[in-house]
C-alpha cells in the first residue's frame, strides 16, 4: 500500500486496487509540499507515469477535501493532449485514477461525432478531456463553459507547439479564470517551452527529474549499417529476430508507411498502420488490435504515435531517421516504460551516419553500431525458440494417448519435422543481406575465387537487345531454379551473350530452355573465345605546317602603301561679309528659283491649275460621275444663294434668289421687342399674316434641341434643353432602403 499523505483517499484505493506498490519520480516530485497548490513545469522521460502523476497532482483542488465529487455544473480540471489517440488513453487512466470519487470525464477530440460530445457536455463533466482544435469549437458554440476552471494541464507541450496549436491554447486559456493551477508536462523543456510557460503560467515551480539527466536507461539503442536497398529487408530480419510481442515502425511520410505496410503484409505479418490519413475509426480499430494481440507491428508516422501506450512494446524501429533528437526520444519512449526493457533500433545507410551520429549525440544517448541481424542469425535464433518451445517442457499426460499414436504411427523424427513445419508455417523467411562497412570505412573487396568446373551455355541477345548481366542474372536462376551462386561469368556481346554455369547445376538446364519469349539460352561444345581482336597500331599523323589565314581586309599579302603625313591647311582670310556664292548670295543659303524648271500646262483630268496671277481660281468642283472632275466657274450653273452687293445695313448677307422678289431680303428686324427676326409683311403691324408653325415635311428628320454641346445642343442653347434623363427622384425620409430608384422621365 502506498503510504503518502498528500494523496486523495479515493486515488490512494485506485492506485492499491492497480498493483502500485510505489510511485515513480515523477509523481513524488508533484506531490511534494513545496509543490501544493502552486503552477508547475513538469519534465520527465515518457513512460515514467505522467498522467498519474498529474491526475494525483489536481486531486486536491477538484475535490477540496471531500471523497466524493458532487453534481457537476461545470468543468473543473481540463487536460488538453495534441493528438486524439493520447487524449483518449489519457481518459482511460483517469477513468480508473477517479472511479472511486464518482467523476465524469467526458472527451472532445477531432474525428467524433460533435452532437454526442455536447450532448455529453450538457450532462456534465467534472474533468474535459481533448485536443485544442475540437475544444475550442465547443468554446465558440458555448457547449464549454471554462468560467469554473480549477486546474488546466497541457499534456505534451512541445508536441502542441510543433503542431502549431499555440493560437489555440492561447484562446482556451484566455477563457479560464485566472486564479486557476495551470501545470505543464512534457518530455523535454526546450526554450519555446520556457517562452509559454512565462505566458501560461505564475510563479511556476520547475521539476527535473532524475532520469532525465540519463536518458532511457531500460531502452538499448542500437544503430544498424545496412545498404539503401537492404533497407526494408533489414526491417524484417530485425522483426524475425527479436519476435517481439508488440513492435513499432516509425516512417516520415503517410506514403511510407503504405508502401512499407502492404510489402509486410506480404510476407506474412500481422501488421496496421496509423496516419493522419486514417478515420478516428479505423485508428481506433488498429490500436484494438494491437492490444488485443491481433496484430503484433505497427506502422505509424510520428504525429499519430505520439503519447500512445502499447502493452508489451518491446522493439521500436526507426525506418526513417527522425527529424531531430527530442523526436528520437519520443519514438523510443514507446517502448521501455515503467520499469519494462526496450530495444530501439535506427536502420542507418552509408550516406546518414553524421546524421544519426549528431541525433544520437543530441539525445544524450549512446548506441551500438552493427550490422542488421543476418539470415544466419535469424536462423540460428529460430533454431533456439524451438527447442525452448512451451509444448516441449514436462508433459502432465493429458494427451499422451494420441502422443503414442503418432509416435507409433510416423515415428519420431516425422514428428518433430511436423512440429517444426507447423511452427515455422506463417513466418517468413530470413532475407540475405549485402556486407556493409563500419561508419567511416570503405567496404573491403572480396578475394575473386576460382569459379571450378563449368559448361557454357549461349543467349540469343546482346547489346543490341539491350542485354545487361543484371537483367539475365535473376532469368537465369528462375528458369532452372538455382542461385547465383551456380552462375560464373556473363559476358554480353554484340548479338548475343555467354553464360558460364557450374557443372554440378548444369544439368537443371539440359541441352538448352527459354528464358522467355524470343530469349533462348543454347548449351554450347567447349569454352567460347573471348579475346578480343588487337587492332593494328597506326602510325600518327603529320600534322601540316602552321599557316597563318591572310586578314579578311586585305586582298593579298603586299604590304600597305605609306599613307602621307597629315598636315593642316593654312585658311585663307575671312572677306567682309562672309564667303558668298557664284549666285551673289551666302555661301550655303543659294535660292535655286531661277534654276527651277517651270512647269507646262496641265492635261485633261489632271490636277486641277492654278492661276498665276494669284487671282481666284476659275475652276470649280463639279458633281461626281460626270465627267472632269473641274469645270470652269463661269459656265458651271451658280448656288441658289449669292452674296448681296447691298448689305450694309448688317443683314444677312444671303438670300433666296427665288422668293427675294424685290432684291432685298426677306427677313428684317422688328421693333416691337419680340421675336427678332420675321417674314416681311407678315407682322399684325403690317397687316400681313403670323408665320405659320413649321412642320417637318415627311421624311425629314427631327431637328435637335438646343441644350449643351455634348447633349447634341448649341454650345448658346439653353442649359438642360434636350436631356436624355431627368434628375432623380429624391428617396422619402422614412425611407431607409438602399434599393435603387430609377429616374423619372423628362
């Protein structure tokens, strides 16, 4: 029985009904008295019991002395974990943690169903547990109501900052009251962890404890040399190897893991795979799985496998190296934990032993480096099981009658053949691995032995078929079911290629078969020829003289004329007046119009001439289609307005020679103040009749509107005049729609 005071009464019966016999660091360090009601930053190695630690840890704040908790109104405790997988475990250890203080734990995580998680809320809930994107949608649905919040705790922490929840938990946060504990646990406290805790918490109190200063003593690491295309068969010999009851393979990418989980499954394993890709359900049914012992591998991506607790983990096998060393740690935390021992095993190629090196280093752990496990030790280890098999220990006689039968039936060596068969039946075979040298080392080459006795067979293909020793090397094998150990040398030719088999499984290939279609493969009489012809040697080549090209400028090679010396002119004096022209003009100003030659009388239907007296043109235009376009004015007929030789007393200085009867024109100005100008005689003054209203005649158009220019007006008409829109109504005071409101016609 536990014996400490500072446990809840109803915890402390948990924590006996569970098998604890004592706590671990971790949840001594919590519940220290310097660590009474105070924020706390929690760092210890995963799998060192966080979860009971800070579930003892709030113990005393929700239950405030009392044994049992009363009706639930609001939540008082929030756990918030970055992944669902981890806040579903976590509210199965708090289930049995508070089972016997009759708490309600309800859970909010993404993936299921939301209307069952309010309606869970509803009832109510002394302890919330979830992920920061599901718990803030409750909060902003207000189906959470953090306004009673005792203790928060940020389960993971730095998980959650690479995440990229930080915005969320500051949102969550900033909806609990600010009296509250806020304890922070995480398996390493990097200086972004530091930075949030200033943020989150007050006066927090800093628990390190002891194994972390030594990480994961029950874990052996061990770093593994193989070559990159004995990478996922290193994986399987390293599965068959330590027949571990549950292991984990870490890759980086979703697309990894399928890749890695279907050539698994085909060689037998019961395997499952977590990613980000998968439905909560589908996640759910895997890790059933593996605690049921269904299946007994899983493939997962960091994310996915973060926090989970898998009973009988004991091998942990990192496929792709991780990202850096506080996710090392938290791969290989899976397994090794509360006491248990753990391998955890990074498959290492040539070109990555500085980055497993610098990840080991980081990590404060120290690894062993080897070799893969080998088809012989798989074997070897294999061979050993057997004969330490359960079903071959004591025998209480109960099924000694049908053991005597069988004995005397197929005798004993049948027997345990079968038993050996059956035990094998289902595990796949060892793989062949490729010798890899030690980190920092070239591989040394292998001795060339002597093939020994041999025949020779021929392929019809070569090179000109596009034939490679790589290529032929697994046919061959196939076709007579032999290993490449019985193939000696393959030499491709021009059109067809050697093969040279050994003696002892040449017969497994008679006088010649089919590789496969058109690939034939003939035995030969003797040993083929395969020196090459020597070429005859050929004498170099004189190379000609050296003969400078003659310049692209020059035409011959003769050498150039000597150019004369330049001298400069002495000018002679400026005359008076400047340098002048034969022509008596300035030298550069010449007139040339004299010179100029003048031009001959214009043809018929050419341009049309000028007078060369400057006088009025004589030629007017005439109408197209008849004829020259020129005519002269004289006998072209005259326009029916002409100038009047009389008009001096400003009236319009053209009239209509039709109706202007006495020669004078036909409007004048009247005095009386009205229209300015109208009809002579026809004003009351003069007795003579008003102007009739003018009416367009048919066919003829509608005269514009005076108005502004742009509106087709006169630039004088009158503002407004011919508009083709009024001014728009004016909306009614009560009105307060912003419908348009079309404009009414002008």
């Amino acid at each position: 029985m536990i014996e400490n005071m500072n446990i809840a009464a109803p915890l402390a019966a948990a924590l006996d009904a569970k098998g604890y016999a004592s706590l671990t660091p971790v949840q001594e360090a919590v519940l220290a008295d310097e660590a009474a009601g105070r924020d706390l930053l929690v760092s210890a190695q995963t799998g060192s019991g966080k979860t009971v630690a800070f579930g003892i840890a709030i113990a005393p704040d929700l239950l405030a002395g009392a044994d049992r908790f009363l009706f639930a109104d609001v939540p008082a405790a929030l756990i918030i974990a970055p992944t669902r997988e981890l806040a579903l475990q976590v509210a199965r250890e708090l289930e049995w943690l508070y089972a016997d203080a009759g708490a309600k734990i309800a859970t909010c995580v993404g993936g299921m169903d939301y209307r069952t998680e309010k309606r869970r809320l509803d009832q109510g809930a002394h302890i919330v547990v979830g992920t920061p994107g599901r718990l803030r949608d409750h909060i902003e649905r207000r189906s959470l109501d953090l306004s009673g919040l005792k203790a928060a705790v940020l389960d993971e922490a730095d998980e959650m900052l690479d995440l990229g929840f930080r915005d969320d938990l500051e949102f969550i946060l900033s909806q609990a009251p600010e009296e509250r504990r806020t304890l922070m646990f995480s398996a390493t406290v990097p200086k972004a962890i530091a930075a949030l805790a200033k943020d989150f918490q007050s006066d927090a109190l800093r628990i390190q404890t002891a194994g972390e200063a030594k990480q994961h003593v029950d874990i052996e690491y061990r770093a593994l040399s193989v070559q990159v295309r004995d990478r996922e068969h290193a994986i399987f010999n390293l599965l068959r190897f330590y027949e571990a009851q549950t292991a984990i393979v870490f890759c980086k990418t979703r697309a990894n893991v399928n890749h890695l989980m279907a050539r698994m499954g085909n060689r037998g394993f019961a395997v499952v795979a977590l990613s980000g890709e998968l439905s909560q359900q589908e996640r759910t049914n895997a890790l059933t799985a593996l605690r049921t012992g269904r299946a007994r591998v899983c493939i997962a991506t960091d994310v996915a496998a973060r926090g989970i607790d898998l009973p009988g983990l004991e091998l942990v096998i990192h496929a792709d190296l991780p990202s850096n060393s506080d996710t090392l740690l938290h791969r290989s935390g899976r397994t090794g934990r509360a006491g248990s021992k753990g391998v955890s095993a990074l498959v290492v190629a040539p070109s990555e032993f500085r980055k497993a090196q610098r990840l080991l280093q980081g990590a404060k752990v120290v690894a062993e480096w080897g070799a893969a496990p080998s088809a012989e030790e798989v074997q070897e280890r294999d061979d050993q099981r057997i004969l330490e098999h359960p079903a071959l220990g004591p025998n209480d006689g109960e099924n000694a009658e049908l053991s005597t039968m069988l004995l005397e039936r197929f005798g004993p060596e049948q027997v345990a053949s079968a038993f050996v068969s059956i035990w094998r039946q289902g595990r796949s075979s060892p793989e062949v691995l490729s010798d890899v040298a030690k980190p920092g080392e070239r591989p040394e080459p292998k001795p060339r032995a002597e093939f020994g006795a041999s025949i020779w067979y021929t392929i019809s293909v070569g090179h000109t078929g596009r034939a490679e020793a790589r290529w032929l090397l697994p046919k061959i094998c196939e076709a007579g079911g032999i290993t490449k150990d019985g193939i000696g040398a393959i030499r491709v030719q021009h059109d067809l290629t050697y093969v040279q088999i050994g003696k002892d499984v040449a017969d497994k290939f008679g006088s010649g078969l089919a590789l496969e279609e058109g690939v034939e493969m003939t035995r030969m009489d003797g040993e083929p020829s395969l020196e090459r012809a020597e070429r005859p040697v050929r004498a170099p080549r004189e190379k000609p003289a050296y003969k400078p090209k003659p310049s692209r400028f020059v035409e011959d090679d003769a050498p150039l004329p000597e150019r004369k010396p330049y001298t400069k002119r002495e000018s002679a004096p400026k005359p008076e007046g400047g340098w002048k022209s034969d022509s008596g003009a300035p030298k550069g100003y010449e007139s040339y119009k004299d010179d100029k030659p003048k031009r001959g009388p214009k043809p018929d239907g050419a341009k049309k001439p000028y007078a060369a007296d400057g006088a009025k043109k004589p030629w007017v235009k005439r109408e197209p289609g008849d004829g020259k376009p020129w005519e002269n004015r004289d006998t072209a007929p005259r326009k029916p307005y002409a100038k009047r030789p009389d008009a001096a007393d400003g009236a319009k200085p053209y009239a209509k020679k039709t109706e202007a009867t006495d020669g004078a024109k036909p409007y004048a100005k009247r005095a009386d103040g009205a229209k300015p100008y109208a009809p002579r005689g026809a004003s009351p003054e003069a007795g003579g009749e008003r102007k009739p209203r003018w009416k367009p005649e048919a066919g003829a158009a509608k005269p514009r509107s005076a108005g502004f220019k742009s509106q087709g007006g006169k630039p004088g008409g009158k503002p407004g005049a011919g508009k083709p829109f009024a001014k728009p109504s004016k909306p009614k005071a009560n009105d307060t729609s912003k419908r348009f409101v079309p404009p009414k016609k002008g």
